[in-house]
C-alpha cells in the first residue's frame, strides 16, 4: 500500500501508540544537582510488601538521542538489547512526595508558580515546587544501607517523612543522603491501590516501542549519549 491511505494508516497506528504510552503516565521522580525533596514512604519495607521492591533495568541510547529503556524480567523479551548493555540493579519504592527545593529557578518554575523560600543562615535561596502526589523512587544498591538504617531504627519506613539531597553532578561525585526528616506532616493515603512496583515497571518498561532486534545489531558507533549521562539519571 502506498499513497495517502498508507499515510493514513501509519497516521493513526502512531496516534494509537501514543495514546497507549500516555494514558499511563510515568511517575518517577528523579533529583538534579543540589535539588532535595521531602517525602513519605508508602512501603513498610516488610519481605511481603509489593511496594517496594529490587528492579533491573537495561539503559542504552537511541541513535537520534535520548534514551532506550528496558525491564529485564522473565516476561519481558530483552532480545532488542544490545551485547554490550547490563542491566542496571537497583531498588525502589512508593512515596507520597511534598516538595523538591531547586538550587535555582527555571523557566518551568517560573510557569508553574515554583516559590522562593527565606534565605537560610547562610544566605543561600531555595525554590519550592509543591507536588503532592505519588511517585515512585529509585536508587542503586549503594544506598540502601540508608534506607535499611531507617528500617532498623523504627521497624516500618511507611509514613516516615523523609528528607534526600542530592551533590553532585557527575559519574563519580554524585552522592545521596536520605534522612529522616521528623517532621510530623499527615501523609494522605491514595484514593486507588497503588501498582506493584513489579506491575508498575512492567507497565512503562516492558516493552520498547519501534524498536526491532535487528536495529540494535549494527555495529555503527553511537556517541549521542555517554554513559556518565545515563547513570547521572539514576
């Protein structure tokens, strides 16, 4: 098939991926340099809560940039990943997120009404974007020993107000500190059941649209996205 009726056709099979990939929305929630959010674990942190959770994702960049993201689970078919690719372990979790304080303010914050706060002892200002919603957090391994702290000082993580910062900005100096930030805000609870972080990572990235394991083959070399700048995501 040619002409206008092909176009058609591949006009509205677009549209209907689009919608598909949309009507989900994705709801992690990641930190740039210097940014800190304060936040409320959904999870306890028991062996049987589906709330939180281990994830394995394979990351690698698409030729006209950007990034491709994958699932490796036993119902995802990871045969489209390059050879070369490993995937990234790592662990996350539901939270109910209250605000991120942002060094500096953007055009975005600027738009969606981001607030400066007073200065604090040492002058510096922050700018507070109220979110209020439900997110969902992930770190590598080498933070855990943060988290499994608070698990240990109060037997749940659910509920506890915590506040992470993040330094950095690289490979090698970005750096994480969660803590506990006791404040005593009421966390509201979901008006529907939060996904499974399994179902929900199945959902967004158990699938990789337009993308065939032939394409993934060539040994042409890609340079639009280094690997500094995948790990800086996560």
């Amino acid at each position: 098939m040619s002409g206008i009726a092909k176009i058609s056709k591949l006009r509205k099979q677009e549209t209907e991926q689009i919608t598909r990939r949309t009507s989900s929305p994705r709801k992690e929630l990641y930190l740039k340099e210097d940014e800190q959010v304060f936040l409320a674990s959904q999870a306890t942190g028991n062996d049987d809560d589906p709330l939180f959770d281990a994830i394995e994702l394979y990351t690698w960049p698409r030729p006209a940039g950007g990034l491709y993201n994958l699932y490796k689970h036993p119902k995802v078919d990871d045969s489209i990943v390059p050879d070369d690719q490993r995937a990234s372990r790592k662990f996350a979790f539901w939270a109910y997120v209250f605000e991120v304080y942002h060094p500096t303010l953007t055009e975005y914050g600027r738009e969606n009404g981001w607030e400066e706060t007073p200065p604090s002892a040492s002058g510096r200002t922050m700018f507070k974007e109220t979110v209020n919603d439900f997110r969902v957090i992930s770190f590598s391994y080498r933070y855990f020993d943060q988290i499994e702290q608070l698990y240990e000082d109060h037997g749940t993580i659910k509920h506890k107000i915590l506040r992470i910062r993040r330094t950095g900005s690289g490979l090698y100096d970005t750096s994480y500190t969660i803590v506990d930030s006791n404040r005593t805000t009421e966390v509201p609870e979901p008006e529907n059941p939060l996904p499974s972080i399994e179902e929900y990572f199945l959902e967004q990235y158990g699938e990789v649209e337009g993308l065939s394991a032939s394409e993934t083959s060539s040994s042409e070399p890609v340079n639009v996205t280094t690997k500094q700048e995948i790990e800086e995501l996560f």
